[in-house]
C-alpha cells in the first residue's frame, strides 16, 4: 500500500494491513517552519481516529497531531524526539512519529492518496 494523507497533514503508511507509520506531511513541515519540539505519545496509548496523538512546535506554532486511523501505538521515534529537525530535513523518512497497530483498515479507505492530498493542500 502507498502512503496516504489525512486532512489534518498526516502521512500514514500502512506497509501491512495491521502496522503503519505516521509522520507529518512535507506541506505541514513548510507550513510550521524549524521544528524545535515534538511530543510523542506513550507506546501502548490507544487512539481514536482523529484523535490528538502528539504535538509539534516551531519556532512559529505549535500544531497538534491527530491520529489518521484509530489504533495503538507500537513505537516512537526516540531519534525525532532528540533531534526534532528531521520532521523537517526528512517528513516522510527519518522523520516519522510513532508507530501504529491498526484498529479498523478499513478506515484507510477515507484518507486520501496524494494527488488528492497536493490537490487539498493547495487549498488549504
């Protein structure tokens, strides 16, 4: 499966249908500018989908980061967590967030692929 987006700027790639990996878009990274801080969940905390899972700060805003399907998280990125420029030197790589046992795939259906994403994010 390829990565998909939420309306909230949240990438997830769901590699299997049980585990995927969430960051923040490359749209929300530029939007936010220098990340300086991220506040990643607790492994093990469940989810709802749309839920607030996380917070990132920069030197311009904070934004909250919603979860894009509900689920429990399986791992954090202790590596973002010291260095929290990689959400902007690699939003799709080294940068993700946490880890995510899914809950419901089927939620998966209602994110949007990434022609759909670029289409949204230029207006919004």
């Amino acid at each position: 499966m390829s990565i998909q987006y939420s309306k909230e700027h949240e990438w997830i790639n769901a590699a299997d249908t049980s585990n995927a990996v969430v960051g923040i878009t490359v749209h929300a990274q530029d939007a936010l500018g220098d990340v300086v801080f991220v506040d990643l969940p607790e492994v093990g905390a469940l989810f709802a989908q749309g839920e607030v899972a996380g917070v990132v700060e920069s030197v311009k805003a904070a934004a909250d980061v919603y979860m894009p399907v509900a689920g429990e998280i399986l791992e954090v990125n202790e590596a973002l967590r010291a260095d929290p420029s990689l959400a902007n030197s690699d939003p799709l790589g080294a940068g993700w967030f946490f880890k995510v046992k899914l809950a419901d795939v089927s939620q998966l259906e209602g994110l949007m692929d990434e022609t759909a994403y670029n289409d949204f994010a230029q207006d919004h």
